[in-house]
C-alpha cells in the first residue's frame, strides 16, 4: 500500500509536487509558492496548455526549476461541487502520473480535514498493484510511488480523518488481490483459508466443507461443485462490533445483523454447457462477488465499525467431468425446493440459493444483499458503468442508490415481477435455473427470490463492473473490488450505532 503521511504545508527542496486545482483558480498555497520559487514557470506551463480547472484535467511540468522533478496539477472542476468523489478522482489522477517519482507532496488547496483524507483515499487505490507473480520486470517499467506526503493546515485531524478510510482501502485491496489471483492458487479451499486471516481483525469465521454442506443438504451448491476435482467450502465471517449499547435500543429489528452474501465460483468453465474458448481466462473472476464480501468484512473490522454484521461466501470451482452435473439434472436446494437444470453454466445462482436460505435461517438478519457476477444479460443492459440492482424493499434499494452515487460505485434498478418469475416453471420440478433468453438478468434474480423467503433483500448482479479493461482515475485497470466502498458507505450511512 502506498504510504500516507500528514503534514503542515511546505514547499518540497526537492522531488515531486502534484497540486489540486478549481476550476477558473490562480495558483494559491503551495503552487503559489512554487511558482513564485520557480520564477513564473507554473503559471507559464498552464496558460500555454490552456488549463481551466476542469474534471480530472491534468498538465505535467517536468523539472520547472527550485529543486523540482515534477509538478502534476490535476483540475477539480467547480469547487463548491468537489467534494467526495472529485476530490478523490483527482487525486487518483495525480497518483498516476507520479509514478515515476519515489516521493511527492500533494496540496489539495483550501478543503477541509476530511476532504485531504479523501484526497488520500484516492491517491491510495489507484496506486494499487499486482506484483506477485512478475520476476523479469525492468526497473523502469515498474512504478516507483511509494510516499506520499499530504498536505493540510490541521495535519492532526487530516490524519484522524484518513484512519478509517485506510481500513476501507485495505478491503478494497484484499477483494482486489483475490480476483486477480490465477485460478490454479485460488482454489475454494484457497480462499476459504484466506479468509481466515480476518481472524485477526476479530472478525469470527467459520468455514464448512462438503461433508457439514452434505448433512445440511446443500443440493444445489453441492451440484455445482460434483465435477471438480477441488472440493466446495462455505465460509461464514461474522464481526460484533454493535456493542452492549446495541441490545437495548427499540424494536428487535435493529438487533439483527446485516447479512452480505457472495458468489464464490473460482473458475467457471460453465460445466458441461461448457463456455466457447475466447475469453474463458476471465472467467477467473467469477468469485468478485464472494471477493466482495470478504473485502467488506476486512473493512468493517479494519475501522471497529459499529454494527454486527455477516458475511457468507459460496465457494465451488465448476468444471465439466464424468462427475459433472447434467443438463436435465434435478437437485434439492437447502430449502426443500427442487430445481431443474437444464443449462450448468447457470451456476451462481444455484450456488446462492442454498446460501441465501441458509443465511435467514440462521441469523434472522436485518436484511440480505448478495453479490455475484451473476449474468452476461446485465452487461448488455447496462454496460460497465453500473450494476444491476434487483430488491424486494424499496428503503433498501434507495440507500443503495445513494451509497453508490456518494462512493462512484453505481447500481440501476431493474425490475421484478410474476411474469417474469413464469418464465421459470418447470415440467418436472418446482423450477428450473433458466428461463431463456429474454430477460436473463431479471429471470436470474426471480430465482433468487424464490430463496429469501420474504426478507428484505437486494442483489446486486456485478458481471460488469467487477472487472476494468482501462485505468480509471481511482481504479488501474483489472479487478475493481465493485461493491466494497458501496456497501460500507451503506453501513456507514444508514445502520452503525452512534
């Protein structure tokens, strides 16, 4: 992680200076001071390249003169709207572009504590990286960024505010590192043990293998699981942070536990309905949404978040064998219901009918939202821009919309209904797994409906975001974490204790 550090203005002697700028300002703080020790070379650079200000607008001025290597002024837009997500954006965009400096400075102009805090967020998830498994890479290619000095009049409280956010990067980071991760390593047995390691946020886990899965009857996870070689595992995180004060507040619904529930496929071949070859290598991220809701729970813990709250995570590796589960196959989900398969590339979806069932049977939660990279039908709705979010409770689905609008993480309605849940009627069972070609989006989270068993619920169908093909100004290109800050900001917004 890139190193954060908290200071008073000052003019660097020498190295790297990235400064945030409004749109329409002069040069003030520490590029006032940097223009004034460069005689004029700053304000000379930026009327030459016509810079406004504008949204993540960015001139570089290479060795301008009193010591420096590099300052990076990046455009906020207007700066009565930049705060949050700007602010953040911008300073994504400058880390980028530092990265050929070991060290810089960063002046994010007149904000308050809070905002350099956010400044640092920014600057901090997108100078992530994935380095494990690179051995021949030149030194010149490999970003050097490793310290970054925040600038604030009130470095204290600057510093304070950063401390909590660093815990939600951290998440976000280890959601990241467990998408990326080749599917060979990350195994289901791989990242239920990975999840142990949140054990020692005080985060309680528990992970059941195939034989507790078989005497519980998970038949619906357990089918999806029968052709690998590798065995399935569900993992259970729970953290307790609501306190004792928590138990005697009104109304037994604020007692219960907010429930998040991943999709945890580690590769999916589609199974016998085996996937065409191109592009098959992706599908190594079919496990974002149980990533996801590892990453939360690291975060939550990570900042001691006021709430109690679990996450569950379905973990199988679907492959096509002699043992592989047929089209045309019948199973037995947890809840007693029986489904017909009739296409084995429709798998999450089984994978999170017995877990979502098994959630509200046994923690009684507040509410469910799961997660999964669930269907292509919501790419082709929506595209990479925003998730598809399905709920059966209005309240739910509006913080949702808000947390993903305050964080960039944003998620679209879609709808819900009985014609849509016909689609699924089996001949022979009580429904099968697909209900066709239109519409596969919504037919997939009609399914899931079938298992919450009337409990305030949303799903959150991530195919498209869960993975970048570009850099984006708080994101480098690959795995996103999609779902991480939103559901935190959630948390954070609508159910901690105070």
């Amino acid at each position: 992680m890139l190193e954060i550090t908290f200071a008073k203005p000052a003019l660097p002697e020498k190295g790297a200076l990235a400064l945030l700028v409004g749109e329409g300002e002069a040069l003030a703080g520490l590029g006032a001071a940097a223009d004034q020790a460069t005689a004029g070379a700053l304000g000379r650079a930026l009327a030459a390249a016509s810079f406004k200000g504008k949204k993540n607008e960015t001139v570089t001025i290479l060795a301008p003169g009193a010591g420096l290597s590099r300052v990076v002024v990046v455009g906020l837009g207007r700066r009565e709207e930049a705060a949050g997500r700007a602010t953040e954006e911008a300073a994504g965009t400058a880390a980028a572009a530092l990265a050929a400096e070991p060290e810089a400075v960063l002046d994010a102009g007149p904000v308050a504590p809070a905002q350099a805090a956010e400044a640092a967020l920014g600057a901090t998830l997108r100078a992530w990286r994935f380095d494990r498994y690179r051995t021949r890479e030149k030194a010149e290619d490999r970003p050097k960024l490793a310290r970054l000095v925040l600038a604030h009049a009130d470095a204290a409280k600057a510093r304070a505010a950063w401390a909590p956010l660093k815990a939600v990067a951290e998440g976000v980071f280890l959601a990241r590192e467990l998408v990326t991760e080749p599917p060979n390593v990350l195994t289901p047995a791989e990242m239920a043990e990975r999840c142990r390691g949140l054990a020692k946020l005080g985060v309680e886990v528990e992970v059941l293998g195939p034989k507790e899965m078989r005497k519980l009857g998970f038949g619906a996870l357990l089918g999806v699981a029968q052709g690998s070689a590798n065995e399935p595992r569900l993992v259970v995180m729970q953290w307790h942070g609501a306190g004792p004060a928590a138990k005697g507040r009104k109304g037994a619904k604020a007692a219960r536990p907010l429930a998040f529930i991943g999709k945890g496929v580690t590769f999916d071949t589609g199974g016998i309905s085996l996937k065409p070859a191109q592009g098959m290598e992706e599908m190594k991220t079919d496990m974002a949404g149980a990533a996801t809701v590892i990453g939360l729970m690291a975060a939550l813990a990570g900042r001691k978040a006021k709430v109690d709250a679990v996450g569950l995570v379905g973990l199988v590796e679907n492959m096509p064998s002699g043992t592989a589960q047929r089209p045309g196959d019948v199973v037995k989900t947890y809840s007693g219901q029986t489904v017909e398969v009739l296409n084995t590339d429709a798998e999450g979806r089984l994978v999170l009918a017995d877990v979502l069932w098994y959630c509200q049977e046994r923690f009684d939660p507040a509410f469910m939202i799961d997660l999964a990279t669930l269907t292509g039908a919501i790419v082709v709705s929506l595209g990479h821009e925003n998730a598809g979010l399905f709920a059966n409770d209005d309240a739910l689905a509006q913080t949702l919309i808000a947390a993903g609008q305050a964080t960039g993480e944003q998620v679209w309605r879609m709808p819900l209904g009985e014609a849509y849940d016909k689609l699924l009627k089996s001949d022979i069972a009580d429904m099968k797994n697909i209900g066709g070609r239109p519409a596969g989006a919504i037919t997939a989270a009609q399914f899931l409906q079938r298992f919450v068993n009337g409990k305030p619920w949303a799903h959150l169908d991530i195919a498209g975001t869960a993975w970048s093909s570009k850099d984006k100004p708080c994101v480098p290109k690959g795995a996103t974490a999609f779902g991480v800050r939103l559901l935190d900001r959630l948390v954070a917004d609508h159910h901690e204790t105070r």
